[in-house]
C-alpha cells in the first residue's frame, strides 16, 4: 500500500521584552520539509550577530527517547531521522554563544500516513501562554506518582509541566523550578538551584521517571516545607513562592495542616485534581480565591482544556505576588527569642523580641501532639510582646508557632515545642463517709486515694468520718496539716459496726464538718466520698440534696450489695463519673486510679468557678460596622484590676470547632475580628483577665454580611460583524449570575443581559457593525448587585462584494458600469480593468454611494475584464468580476468589407 504523506509543522518564536543585558539572538524562519516517512529536512535562518552553535532537541509526547543535536554556527539545516508517523514531537532550537542561550523557537511536528484517516491535520499555531517578562519566582511541582496515575497517563502531566515551566524566564536570577514527586515516599527529582538553562531544565521535566506508590499529599506538603522552599535547595527570600501541586485521588492522609503551614510561609498553592480527586480536599489544599487556585478535569487527556487558564492564574498570582512584594507589603521580618515561662498544666506565657521591620500584629498559633486535644490561635497587637495562654490540657506537648503579620501576610513562623504540667490539686476540702465491714482493705483503699493529695493547711484538709446507726468523727479538717499525719490516722482508726442510716452520716457531714470551727474554708471547693457495701436504713434524698446545696460534690463508692438507684440518687451528675461499683472489697484498686482522677478534675473545675466568681466579667457587649469579612466588638468594663481582655469567637454552627482568640491591653475595650467568612453567624466571648484568672465570659453572637465585590481583568474577543465574547475572572464570594449591560458609545438604547448561572463569559449578539459598545459586568448576589466593571468592545466593519454586475452603452472606446451595491459602509468603489488578451490594468473610483461608472479611452472591439471593488475604513472586499467587449471602430470595420 502507497503511504501518503502530509507535514504539519509549526514554527512560533516567543518575543520578549529585551533585558538591559545584551542576549544571545535565537534562529529564524523555522520550516520542514518531507524527505520520507521516517525523517524530515529541518532549515532555519542564522542569527545576524555572532554566535557559537545550536543546539537541538526532539521530544514526543509519548515514553520514546528524546532527540538532541549540537550543530556548529555555520549550519543552516538538519536532517531528523528515526520519526515515527502519526505522533506529535516538539522540536526546540537554541542558538548559543558560551554559556549564554538565546531564547527557544518551538516547532509542532508530525508526519501522517493515509492509514491514520482520511482527512489530513491543519497545520497549528501554538497558543502556548507566556507570562510577563518580570514575572520572577520559585515554582515548584509537586507531583503525584501514585499507582493510580499509571505509566501512560504520566506523559499528560510530563507536557503540562513543562508548558507552565515554559511560560517563565528561566534562570538563577529570574525563576527558578523544582520537580516532587510523591507516592507512598517522597523524593526530589530536582531542586530550585539545579537548572539555570531554560532547555536543560525542558530536557529533565521531559524525561522524568514514573514512581508509583500510594497518594500520600499531607506528608508530601510537609515535605515542601522542610526540603524545597528551603534556602539550601535554592528558595530565594523575598520571591515570590508558587506550589503547583498535581493529583489524581483523595490522599490517604490528612492534608489541611500541611497546607496551612505552607501558605503560612507565603507559598500561593495551586491545585490540578485530576480524575479521582477530592475537589473538597483540593480546596483544603488551595490559597483562596478558589476560582483561581483549584482545577479539575475527568481525566488526564482533558488537561490541556484547562492549561491555557491555569497557567494565566499563575502568570496573575507571580504579578500579584511581586506587586506585594514592590510595595513592601510581603516583606515581613519575623520576630525572634521566642521563649515560654510560666508552665503550669492548664497555661503558659510565652515571650518574645519584636521584630525589626513594622508590623500590625502577630498571630500564636499553639499545636497539640496529642489527638482530641484543640488547638489554639491567638492575635496580639503590634507593641504586645508577651501573652499568657490559658485553657489547655494537661501534660501534653504543644508546637508553638509565632508569625508576624503585616495586614494578612505572615512572616515566616519562629517555633517552639512545651509541654504542660500534669494536673495538680492545691485548696481542696474533702470528707471521707464511711460505714464498712471488711475494715483493712477499706483502710487501705483509703491511704491510696490521701496519698493523691497535696496535703497542707492552705492546701488539701481532709476528715474522716465512719459511721452506721451514727456518725463518728475519726478526724476533722483541720485536725492533721501534713500527708504522714494523715496516713498514720488512716491506719489506725477503728471499726465501728452499726446499722447504715446514710441519710443521718450526710446531715451530720453538712453540720458538724464542713463548718469553720471544724477547719472549712471559704471559697474552696468541698468535695464528700461515701463509701458503703448496702442499702441506707434511713431517709437519703433530701440530706443528700441538702449537702449537694451547700456546694458539697458528692462522688458515692458502692461495694457488693449496694444498689446503684440510690447512690446516683445521692451523688453529684453525672454518675458515669460521680458513681463507681465494685463486687467486692479487693477490687477497691482497680476504681482508686479512675476515681481520684474523677475528684481532681472535679476540683479544679470547681475551683476556677470560684475564682471566677471573683472576677467581674466585662459587660454591654455590642457589634458594629459589620461587614462580609469582619466586624467590631465592643464592650465596657468597671474594674480597675483587668491586666488584659480575651475575645475568642468561632462560627456558631460549628460547636466543636476550635476557636480564634486575640488579646486585647487593658486600657482598651474595642477591637475588629478579621478575616470572617461571609454570611456566617460566629459566637463571640469576651473575658476579662485577672492576675487570679479569667473572669466568666461575656458573650453574644453577629453574622457577617454576603461578600459582594467586582469582577477583575474583563475583556473582549472573537469580534464579529455582529458580535463579541466578553469574559472577565469571577467576582468574589457566591455569586448566583453575572448582569451585563452594552450600549453603543456614539449613542442608542442600553441592552441588558444575564449569564447562565455564574458562568465568566458570555458572546452579546446581534449587534451593529463597525460600532464600539461599552460593556458594564457586575455580580448578581442573593441581597442584589455588586459594583460594576467596564471596558469596551468593538464589532467589526461589514465587508462584502457588490452584485449583478451589467455592462450597457458600449461605444469603440467607452462603456458604462452599474452594479447594486455592496453591504456595509462603502467609502469608494474601485473598478479595475484590462484588456482580456493581455496588457496594462487600469484603475479608477467613484465615491461610495455611487453604482455607476463610465470607463473610457479604450480600445475597440476588445474585450475587457472588470473588477469592482468596495473600500471601506477597514480595507477591501472580494471583487465583482465580468466582461465588456467595445464596438468596431470605422477603420477596422472598412478594412473587414474589403478584405
């Protein structure tokens, strides 16, 4: 079978602004010519200064071995052999002069058998974007190389990597690219610091090897962090820094911490998911806008539908990023000597020097280690260098990160690792109820739980009261004033047998023990354990409610026949941890670790509501100037002793949710709760701050307002004679449709339409030629309109051919013309004509609301062809074509008769 041959071949060369710095001038005029099926002939245009070679390379886009030539200066043009029909293979020339490269021509190519089909491909131009020639920064691929990607599909990311790659100036002063891949593992393919050479950086991104593995992005992110936007591996400071990351399923472990801390260091992340992915998970990942940060397609061949878009995005985000970093709004120092102090079990202080450069504030963020423990977040003012944190649990080590902010930009973060103190118990007063038979091992049930105790005269008192037809006091509170004392009173008290009249032991707890005389204080917390092995001989509930209303917690230890109904029935709620059972006496051990950890709980919790009870709180809270991302509270305060207020708010619907805190100084009583999300109801506390503790809180609750905003970078495209697609970047926030109004600028009536949902682009039909419009685009939201964008567009000119071309009152030398006319605004038509055997053209006008024309001085008896043309302001149309033949002349006719 003959193989038929075709050629598709496109040459672009990517124009730039020059830099101050001479560059080595690149090849011209690239084409390809067929020699057979397997090779084409490559020729170019030598650069006019001088050079010392080229250098090429031929990359498929399949697994297939990529091409390279170096080919002296003198050489014009090159064989490429070895192809193979029906791939697409990007041939890349350079030339060079040292180690200086010129900028690469790309050329598409690919040869097509008739086995293919039986329609040939059009040759391509390359829409290939180029971000600005300042855009500058560090941009890293992160890449999934799971098992799920699979071999063939990773060439479709190999090609997209290496487009946006393609999109910046290469070098170590301009940006800089590293490749990640992860599966299971990460590795580094290769770093920032690795190719200065915009074609050696091509060469490795097209050869980069399939890993394979599990989809493991929380570690890979982490990863980034520690090993890629590091100054080691060739991050720069003060650059701007990209993550593009590329995925094709859920990860298989967690991924929004890791992607905190990265933007947290400035790194703007964009997401590709692509196929499997977790379009959730993706924006966990993303910087917001997520419009602008998170892509999506089916499947992997579906890439380049949204590669032109993304690449812009980051073309955008680099802009943006050095707008920043230009006005100086990006460049923050971080503080320094971060130290913590004042570790207690439930607080610490940590501490700080300023940093150098302005700042507006700072943000503490403390991590806990320990799973079900919260995190805290907390904002200072910018002249706050200490602050002391409260609320968190007990012995468990905590990542203390401290950024400073300017505006919304974070410096990087200085860190720390604490950990709390284990829970301790200070001012306690606690009973020991007891009617028991088998004594030693209820004896030495209670040595166990004293020896939890820090036992002291301002510190733990604890009394000892047995009891069965009476109670006995065996010691009071104030009877014994160290842990030995008590220990030997434990040991040796005696037994006392009886009936059980529990109702008359708790009475005679609430009279005759937990009273002044007897050692109880004032403003601590009481706490009663009764211990009993059967059922009350007398009347429980209402003593029990008595004591429990005096602010006595009571926990309740039942031993073999007791019943449960009754000891919950007297203890404290809840019972799951106020009430405990055991079959017998020996099992006194297995409750002892359980229930003194119960008690201790109970204490502090009980002595931190005293001790706020103490504590005015502030009051009159009141929000204003709310808007879509922040509002303001304030409140007022009549105490002299607040060292601080706290306010910590959340979103109200999100109970379990951590809350954000800032500290507030003393002297004021306002302060704006930034970065909100729109249309949220957030519950908000304040607290006022003693040297003894937090008050209570004052609380209430404010909703945002819906975020409205304009949309950004509209333009026009794909003008018509009767229309043109507007298109623009989404407004912010969750817009319902887009508004569009048009109206010509020379005057008519305005026109309004609406998007299909909130789609960003729209073709306007039915417009006039030739006619500028100037387009308003503004997001509709639930609560109405955002403000308006505009810009303006232009149709274009109707051009056309006239029609029915007639040729009448021939003459030896002349003849008329008439014509309908051509559509549009015609300026002048032109009629061309030239005698049909050969000769010269000639060329006359008639103005444009004109049909008719007189042709004269022309020779007899010859035919003529005819061309009408309309001019308009924007050039030619298609001619009107014909013939005329003139008359005989005299002399020709009499010659003919005598002939």
């Amino acid at each position: 079978m003959k193989t038929r041959l075709s050629l598709v071949a496109a040459a672009f060369l990517a124009v730039l602004v020059s830099s101050v710095e001479a560059q080595v001038e690149p090849p011209s005029d690239l084409k390809f010519e067929i020699l057979n099926e397997n090779t084409v002939q490559m020729s170019w245009r030598r650069p006019s200064s001088r050079i010392q070679g080229y250098r090429i390379q031929v990359v498929s886009d399949t697994d297939e071995p990529a091409k390279e030539l170096n080919l002296p200066e003198t050489a014009t043009r090159t064989s490429i052999s070895e192809l193979t029909p029906d791939l697409d293979y990007v041939v890349t020339i350079v030339s060079y002069d040292g180690p200086e490269e010129s900028i690469p021509i790309f050329g598409q190519l690919t040869i097509q058998s008739s086995g293919t089909n039986g329609t040939q491909r059009r040759p391509q131009i390359s829409d290939a974007v180029k971000c600005s020639f300042s855009a500058i920064a560090d941009l890293v691929f992160l890449v999934d190389g799971s098992w799920s990607v699979g071999r063939e599909n990773f060439k479709h990311i190999r090609s997209f990597i290496g487009a946006m790659a393609g999109a910046f100036e290469i070098g170590m002063d301009k940006t800089r690219v590293a490749v990640v891949q992860y599966s299971t593992d990460t590795r580094t393919e290769f770093n920032l610091n690795q190719y200065s050479k915009r074609g050696e950086l091509l060469r490795a991104i097209n050869t980069l090897p399939y890993k394979g593995g599990n989809t493991m992005t929380g570690d890979a992110m982490d990863y980034l962090l520690k090993n890629t936007f590091t100054e080691s591996a060739g991050a720069r400071k003060a650059f701007p820094k990209v993550a593009m990351i590329i995925t094709d399923g859920k990860s298989q472990d967690p991924v929004e911490e890791a992607a905190r801390k990265l933007r947290n260091i400035g790194v703007e992340i964009f997401v590709l998911g692509i196929k499997g992915a977790d379009e959730e998970e993706l924006r966990q990942i993303a910087s917001t806008p997520y419009n602008r940060h998170v892509f999506n397609v089916p499947n992997f061949d579906l890439i380049k539908e949204v590669q032109r878009d993304l690449i812009t995005q980051v073309c955008s985000g680099v802009d943006d990023q050095l707008s920043s970093l230009a006005s100086g709004e990006e460049v923050v120092e971080p503080a320094s000597n971060l130290q913590v102090t004042e570790i207690s079990s439930k607080s610490m202080r940590v501490l700080w020097d300023a940093s150098p450069g302005e700042v507006t504030g700072y943000k503490l963020q403390l991590i806990p280690m320990l799973a079900g423990s919260k995190r805290q977040e907390l904002y200072v003012g910018p002249t706050q260098t200490t602050v002391n944190v409260r609320d968190l649990s007990p012995e468990t080590e905590y990542e203390i990160s401290l950024f400073a902010l300017k505006g919304l930009t974070p410096s990087e973060p200085v860190m720390a690792m604490e950990k709390t103190q284990p829970t301790k118990v200070s001012l306690v007063d606690g009973s020991y109820s007891i009617g028991l038979a088998n004594f030693a091992k209820v004896r030495a049930f209670l040595e166990i739980l004293v020896n939890s105790f820090d036992i002291g005269p301002n510190k733990v008192q604890i009394s000892l009261v047995q009891y069965s037809r009476d109670p006995h006091t065996e010691f009071a509170l104030n009877t014994h004033h160290d842990l030995s004392a008590v220990q030997r009173a434990v040991r040796t008290f005696p037994y006392r047998g009886g009936s059980t009249n529990t109702g008359r032991a708790m009475t005679y707890v609430r009279e005759k023990i937990f009273v002044a005389a007897r050692g109880a204080r004032a403003n601590v917390p009481r706490v009663m354990i009764l211990i009993t092995d059967g059922k009350s001989s007398d009347a429980f509930r209402d003593p029990a409610e008595n004591l429990r209303n005096t602010d006595v917690e009571i926990f309740a230890v039942g031993v073999k026949d007791a019943v449960r109904s009754e000891l919950e029935a007297i203890a404290n709620a809840p019972a799951d941890t106020h009430v405990y059972t055991v079959e017998d006496f020996d099992a006194f051990q297995r409750i002892s670790k359980e229930l003194t950890q119960s008690i201790c709980l109970r204490i502090e919790q009980e002595l931190l509501a005293i001790k706020k009870r103490s504590l005015r709180a502030p009051k009159d809270l009141v929000f204003s100037e709310v808007t879509s991302r922040s509002f303001r509270t304030s409140w007022t305060s009549d105490s002299t002793e607040v060292q601080s207020f706290l306010v910590r708010f959340r979103p109200a619907l999100e109970v379990t949710g951590d809350y954000i805190t800032m500290s507030v100084p003393a002297d004021t009583l306002t302060v704006v709760l930034p970065h909100l999300t729109p249309l949220t109801k957030y519950e908000v506390n304040v607290f006022a701050q003693y040297d003894k503790g937090d008050s209570f809180p004052l609380t209430g609750e404010e909703t945002t307002l819906e975020e409205k905003g304009p949309v950004r970078n509209i333009r026009v495209t794909e003008e018509t004679t009767d229309s043109f697609r507007v298109s623009w970047w989404a407004a912010p926030g969750p817009v319902l449709r887009y508004r569009l109004t048009y109206v010509p600028i020379s005057g008519g009536p305005s026109l309004e339409t609406y998007t299909s949902g909130p789609d960003t682009t729209i073709v306007l039909q039915q417009l006039s030629p030739l006619t500028t419009y100037r387009v308003s685009v503004s997001a509709d939201y639930t609560s109405g309109l955002g403000p308006e964008m505009q810009t303006e567009g232009t149709t274009k000119e109707v051009r056309g051919t006239p029609r029915n071309l007639r040729v009448f009152n021939e003459t030896v030398s002349t003849m008329r013309l008439s014509w309908q006319p051509a559509p549009g605004r015609v300026q002048q038509y032109r009629i061309a004509y030239k005698p049909s055997d050969g000769g010269d053209k000639k060329e006359v006008a008639v103005k444009g609301d004109s049909t008719v024309v007189q042709l004269k001085n022309l020779q007899p008896d010859t035919e003529y062809e005819l061309f009408v043309t309309a001019r308009y302001a924007s050039g030619l149309g298609d001619p009107l074509l014909g013939l005329g033949t003139t008359l005989e002349g005299m002399e020709a006719a009499t010659h003919h008769c005598y002939k």
